[in-house]
C-alpha cells in the first residue's frame, strides 16, 4: 500500500479429489477456499521503507536530470550570445583596420605628390609604403579572426553542414549598446540562490540524503505487525449417502449419492457459510544491530556533509555575483576612458596632420598618430565588448539566461519550467 506500508494479499484455492475408498463422503470431491490478508506495521516500516525510499529517489533524480538539462541550456545559450558579440567585435575590427590602411595609402600617395613638387624627401615615401604593408597584414589578421569567429557561431547555432546557414554569411544587426543602468546587488544575490542550477541540485540532493536518512533511521526500530486475516473455505461435489441414514428412504435401497459438483464449494464461498478470521500483533527485535545503526550514522554524516555543501555553494555564490557586477561597474569606466582615448587620437591625427601639410611636423609623427588612433580604436571596440561579455556573465552567474531568452525547461513529470 502506499500509505502506511501496508501489504495485503488475496488467494485463490481450488481442487478436485476422487478416490476409490468406499468411506469417502464425497467423491469427487472439489474444494474452494479464499484467503484476505493485510499486515500492517506499527513501528519499522510505517512511516518508509526500503520501496518507498527508493521511489522518493528516483524522483529527486528525475528532477536533478531536469536541473542538469537546464543548466546545459544556461551554459549553450550565453555561449551563442558571447560568440555574436564576438563576431560583432571582429567585423567592427576589420572595418578599424580597413581605415587605418586608408589613411596609411592616403598618406603613400600625399608623399609621392610631395616628392614630385620637391617638398619632401623620397624616403618618407618609403615609410609610408611600409606603414600600408603593416597595415595590410593587421587587416588581414582581422579578416581571419573575423571568419574563425563566423565559423565558432555557425558551430553553435546550424544542425550540420547541410544546413542552409552553414554556406551562409552571418551579418549581425545587433549592435552592443552601453547603458550604465544600476545594479541591484542584494536582489541578484537573493534571485541567484533562488534560481542558480548548482545550489538547486546540490538541494535535491540534500533530499536524497534525507530520505536515504530516513530510512536507516526506519530500520532501527523494532518490527511491530498487525496482521489480519479472513478466510473463506467451500466444499462441493457428489455426497455418499450411507445405510441407514435420513437420506435412505429418498434414494431408496441401502444407500444413496446427493448429486453435487464445483458449484457447491462456490455456493458456499459467496455465502460464506463457513468463515474464519483471525487477528493478531507480531514483535520482532534482532539481538544485534550494529549494521543498521552504522548505515544509519553514515547517512547521517552524508547529510550533514551535503548541508555544509549548500552554505559553502551559496557563499561562492554571493561571491561570483558581487564580482560580476563589480566587473560590470569597472568596465564601464574603461568604455568612458576608452572613448576619451580615442577621440583624442582623433584630434591628434588631425593635427599632426595639418602641421605636416605646413611642414611643421614630420611624416613619423603622422605615421605614429595614425597607429595610436587605431589602437585607441581597438582599445574601444574591445572594452565595449568585455561590457557585453560582462552583462552575459553576469546573467549566467544569477541563471537568468533562460527568462531573457524566452525558454522554457518542461520537467520530465510534465510539469512547468522548475
């Protein structure tokens, strides 16, 4: 049964007997009985028991298979969102160096236009040429990242090669954007303990062991039974009437036989005309019980374990959480200082520009300035996306992935998202 575990049972018992002994009252003879019984313990096995432990276990694990599920679909996600915004970086890079290569070739042809009229030495020409071939080779350099990244994406996101995305160009039109919202720190810490896979699995487990507890705590008491039992007996068949007898004069001569048969002993079960029942309370104690309290200490100990677990998960938790956000905070002050770098470059460039046009500046200085604008270039495009990396981290470490993307984990009892 599966409250209070119970156990009944039910059976079912017939036969049919024929002798050749003349002193046999009936023959053939066919029996019938029908036996209910139920045991119902008092004490060991009430409240669990070795089935019932086992069911409450393997439910936990469905459950801890759901949690694991989950945590593969966190984790798949947050690896497709990190590999856009890498492919967004890459493309934004590649167009970085494309304008620092036009303005290196920009320069080559300024030079040789300089050289022509007699207002500048063939050997800046010369530098400028090898400013452009550096540059070709950066641009080249980001072409290649810029498809390794493509094809990182397409691993995540297609079936397979015969996809219709996999020959496909990915032209992203998502573009990062910077918005210094606030961060509620204690509010993604508490939803963090709610919601992250590790502590919840860790938790289903503490559920194990609690059940498994239990259990072996069950079995160290003593095994007390009430056991009932009703029992229904029928007889049927042909009767021998012997001499003498009230039946003689019926069936005439020194003897007679009552015609009967299978439907007799039935007749006799339905109408339970010869019932038995009995009650009774059994006690068991074994002398010795070193095996189940030793389980019982182990489990005990496993339980105490799993909980200094939990408090130790919940801590890195609180952990991760702060500095995740506090990554976030720091980040934004690059992305600030990034853009201030790089507008001054700007200004630089133009500068030395304009004083190299009026010779009061020399082909090196604009060389450097172009090289200093175009790493303050990448400076910024790469610190906008450690930003985008930080918000998706940051959303892993709270397991907030799933909401924001719109999926649902269905439990394998068919039941809504854990």
């Amino acid at each position: 049964m599966k409250w209070g575990g119970g156990q009944y049972d039910v059976t079912w018992n017939s036969n049919r007997v024929e002798s050749n002994n003349i002193f046999t009252t009936f023959n053939p003879s066919f029996g019938a009985n029908m036996t209910l019984g139920y045991t119902q313990p008092l004490l060991r096995g009430f409240r669990t028991d070795p089935q019932r432990t086992q069911l409450v276990v393997s439910r936990i694990n469905r459950d801890i298979s759901d949690i694991d599920l989950e945590q593969t679909v966190i984790n798949t996600l947050a690896n497709v969102r990190l590999a856009y915004w890498e492919l967004v970086y890459a493309r934004a890079a590649v167009a970085v160096q494309q304008q620092a290569l036009e303005l290196a070739e920009q320069l080559v042809r300024d030079n040789r236009a300089r050289v022509e009229i007699g207002t500048l030495a063939p050997i800046d020409v010369v530098q400028a040429q090898s400013e452009a071939a550096a540059r070709r080779q950066l641009l080249a350099q980001a072409i290649r990242t810029l498809r390794t990244n493509e094809l990182t994406l397409k691993q995540l996101i297609v079936g397979g090669t015969a996809d219709e995305l996999w020959d496909a160009e990915i032209n992203p039109t998502d573009q990062p954007r910077i918005e210094a919202t606030p961060i509620d720190l204690e509010g993604a810490i508490r939803g963090a303990l709610d919601r992250r896979t590790d502590v919840s699995r860790v938790r289903r487990q503490l559920d194990i062991n609690d059940a498994e507890v239990d259990n072996f705590r069950n079995s160290t008491l003593p095994q007390l039974d009430l056991v009932g039992s009703y029992q229904l007996t029928g007889q049927g068949g042909s009767r021998l009437v012997p001499a003498g007898s009230s039946f003689e004069a019926i069936f005439g001569g020194a003897g007679g036989v009552i015609p009967g048969g299978y439907g007799d002993a039935i007749n006799d079960i339905v109408d339970a005309d010869y019932p038995f029942w009995s009650v009774e309370l059994r006690m068991s104690y074994p002398l010795g019980q070193s095996a189940d309290k030793a389980a019982y200490e182990r489990a005990r100990l496993q339980q105490q374990q799993a909980q200094a677990q939990i408090r130790q998960i919940e801590l890195q938790i609180a952990v991760e959480v702060t500095n995740a956000a506090l990554q976030i905070d720091a980040i934004q002050q690059q992305i600030e200082a990034a853009t201030a770098s790089r507008e001054l470059a700007e200004e630089q460039l133009r500068a030395e520009e304009s004083k190299f046009e009026v010779g009061l500046s020399t082909n090196f200085f604009v060389v450097q300035a172009q090289r200093d604008l175009a790493t303050a270039q990448d400076t910024e495009l790469r610190a906008i996306l450690d930003y985008q990396r930080a918000l998706i981290e940051f959303e892993r470490a709270q397991r907030t992935s799933l909401g924001n993307a719109g999926v649902t984990v269905v439990g394998g009892g068919g039941g809504g998202a854990p």
